[in-house]
C-alpha cells in the first residue's frame, strides 16, 4: 500500500501517531524560527534610530541588510553538510547559540564597517539553520502531511511581524527618555538588540533536551509505534515519483533543481523587501510614532498568516502543488504593485498597506508552498545538500532585494519602483513553477 493510501486510511494507526508528533515537534521549533525571523524583523526598526546614531544613509543600510545573505549563502550547503555529519540536534543547538550572540552583539556595533562584519558572521552562522529544520521535517513526516506542517511551522514568520511589530516598536519606545539619554549606556536601539537577541542562546541550549534526533530514537514513542511510523516514510519515499535527484551530485546536474533555486530566489525577494522596508514605507505614510508604526506593521503579517494556514490545508487535501504555489506569488505581485501605486496617484496610505498585506499574504504562503514542491524533486540521499543548495540560492535575494530597494529609494526618493521591480520578479518566478513537471508535485 502507498504511503499516502496508508497516511490518511482512518484506520491506520500511524494517523494519530504522526499528529503527536506535530504537537510535540512543531511548537518547539515553532518558537525557534519565531526568533530567527524576529532578528530580520528588528533589523528594520533598528534602523528607524540607528541610521542617524551611526550616520548610516539608507545604501549603507541595504547593503548591511543584505551582506547578511552573503554569508548565509557561503555556509549554506557545508553547514547543512555538517548537520548531516553531526545530527540535528547537537548542530541546530550550536548555530542557534552562534547566530543569538551575534545577533545581541548588534548592540555594540560604532559604525558602516563593524555593522556589515557582525551581520555577515550573522548570517553565515544562521546558514544552516532553516534547510536544516526542512531535511529534519522530511525525516519525521511523510510528503502528504508537509504541507500542513510546513504552513504550522512556518507560520513562525508572519507571526514574527505580528509580535515582533509592536514588540519592537514598544522596546523604542519604552527605553527612549524625553532629553534623549542612554539607559545604562545604550540606546533604544541597542536595547532592542540586545533584549531579542540573548533569548536565542537559551532556546538553542533547549534544543539538546527538547527534540529528539529522529523517529528511532524518540523516548517519547513505544517501539510499535517507531516501527510503524518509519514504515510509513520507507513506504513514502518509495512511492514518490522522484523525478530528478537521489544523489547531490544529481542534485547539482539537475536543471530542475537550479530551477527551483531561481523561484525560490523570486518569492525571497518580495519577502525579504517586506521585512526590510515595511517599516520605513508605514512610516512615510502613517507618521513617525514608534508604537503605532509598530502596530500598523502587525496588520500584512496577520492576513499573511491566516492566507498560509489555509492554502497548506488546501494543498494537503487536494496534493497539487504548482498552483498552490504560483497563486500565491501571483497574489504577491499583485500587492506590490498596488502598493506601488500609493506615489504613483497620489499619497492614499491605506492603498499601501493594503498593497504590502497582499504582498506579504502572497510571498509568506509561497514560502510555505515552496518547500513541498521543491522536495518532491529530490531523494533522501539528495536532501541535505540538495535542499540547502536551493536555499542558499534564494537566499542571494536577501542580499540582493534590500540592497535595490534602497539604491532605487536613494535615488528616486521613494519606495515604489522597487516594489514594481519586485513584483515583475515574482511574475517570472511563477512562470517557471507553472512550466515544472506535473509528476513530481502530486504525493
């Protein structure tokens, strides 16, 4: 029997068996990408105080936004080698404690240069941390349920601008005094830093404790209950219609495989802009007051997440994937370019934010949608470096989607040409989902 036959027969045990493991996997990590997306978050109010604290202009800003990505990509595939090598758990537990000190050391930067070294060794310590969470996900839940998870896991990210929003705006806020003094020494900025930083240290030495390395080697689950549930994922890597890799090297001669690295770099382009620069398009628009800019922010993430949880249950029940994916890209497009059109006709802020909850519904739910496709085309040996090596090619967006908003809003004073270029990219990138193989992304 297949592995998606024997996945949803209701009177297979593995059912309820996989759901206890969605309750006791996916909150935990839940919370971990929570604060990884809450450091991409704060980066962008960061820079509502500390551009004029350091003298920065908003190139300096985008090109430090984006060196991140540079070292991202650079580790991407070798950290995920490493995880392979040394398991999940010891290695995510290591990058997390990493990337957290990092992050907190934020705080001390003085200047261009020592802002772009700490974000670069920022995100070449994070490198390995979300492909690494995708290839632990496919060792513990069979491709019928990914999406689902996939969309319950990374709903992590538009929750991070609903909490990190108005938590980040009440940190400025909160540690500003009325004569502009430091609180023991540092400004809000600094704080924020700082105070969202250090918790990343103590999840990271959670996680030795919190999660098991695999199905084998869970206490938490009798020894039928192992067996039954490895049966499954030995009879669904079977059954799946691996149209392209089983090996890396195959992975790295696969047209398929850079194909979906160029996609991915399509969807990360409208989410990274968002991240970056939802902060600063709100304060255009809405005013300068650091709650209510922290508030407004909350709103594209709110819609993002209730759009992502839906469309995964959507593609679960039906196991398509293209469409899945290219409608919410198409939806991303369409809210960039509304909310390009707030200068374009006249200044109506409620035109942008509508425009960037579109954008940010579209290209989060992609992000989701991505991943169950994007694994379809690769076999367990491929996995590890298959999937870190599309993730370090979307990642390149990260660099590049900051860096060109702010040269375009440099030069031209405004935000909106970069939002027209970016939803021209994620256009193209639905044009190669639509054009994949239909074999590969049915379960």
């Amino acid at each position: 029997m297949s592995a998606v036959i024997a996945d949803n027969d209701p009177e297979d045990g593995t059912r309820d068996l996989f759901r206890r493991a969605t309750l006791r996997i996916v909150p935990f990590i839940f919370v971990c990408y929570l604060f990884n997306y809450l450091d991409r978050v704060n980066v962008g109010f960061a820079k509502l105080q500390m551009l004029g604290a350091l003298g920065l202009d908003d190139r300096q800003y985008g090109f430090a936004a984006g060196i991140f990505f540079l070292g991202y990509v650079a580790c991407g595939v070798p950290s995920n080698l490493m995880l392979e090598k040394f398991g999940a758990r010891r290695w995510i537990a290591i990058i997390m404690v990493v990337w957290g000190a990092l992050s907190a050391g934020l705080a001390f930067v003085h200047g261009a240069s020592s802002f772009y070294v700490v974000r670069f060794l920022t995100g070449a310590a994070e490198a390995g941390f979300f492909p690494g969470l995708m290839l632990y996900l496919t060792r513990w839940f069979p491709s019928r349920q990914r999406g689902r998870v996939m969309a319950l896991f990374m709903a992590a990210i538009p929750l991070s601008g609903v909490i990190g929003g108005p938590l980040s705006g009440w940190i400025l806020s909160s540690f500003s005094t009325k004569g502009g003094e430091t609180i023991h020494g540092l400004a809000p900025w600094q704080w924020l830093f700082l105070l969202q930083g250090l918790p990343t240290i103590l999840l990271g030495l959670a996680v030795v404790f919190l999660l098991s390395e695999n199905i084998a080697s869970a206490p938490w689950l009798q020894k039928p209950d192992r067996e039954a549930m490895q049966a499954v994922l030995v009879a669904d890597s079977r059954t799946a219609r691996q149209t392209t890799a089983t090996t890396f090297r195959q992975a790295l001669q696969s047209p398929w495989i850079w194909a979906m690295g160029l996609v991915y770099f399509c969807v990360q382009s409208g989410v990274y802009a968002i991240n970056f620069w939802l902060p600063t398009i709100i304060q255009t628009n809405f005013g300068s007051d650091m709650q209510a800019i922290g508030w407004l922010s909350a709103i594209p993430y709110v819609v993002a997440a209730l759009v992502m949880l839906a469309t995964g249950r959507l593609a679960d029940r039906s196991g398509e994937r293209r469409w899945h994916l290219a409608g919410p890209m198409l939806l991303a497009a369409a809210g960039l370019f509304a909310g390009s059109l707030n200068g374009t006709i006249g200044q109506h802020p409620s035109l942008a934010l509508f425009g960037l909850s579109l954008g940010a519904s579209g290209a989060l739910t992609g992000l989701a949608m991505f991943w169950p496709l994007a694994s379809s085309f690769l076999g367990a040996e491929a996995a590890a470096g298959g999937l870190a090596l599309i993730n370090s090619m979307g990642q390149i967006a990260g660099f590049a989607s900051p860096w060109i908003v702010g040269w375009i809003r440099q030069a031209t004073g405004s935000t909106d040409y970069g939002l027209i270029l970016l939803a021209a990219i994620m256009l193209g990138g639905v044009s190669i989902v639509l054009s994949s193989p239909k074999s590969s992304v049915r379960s």
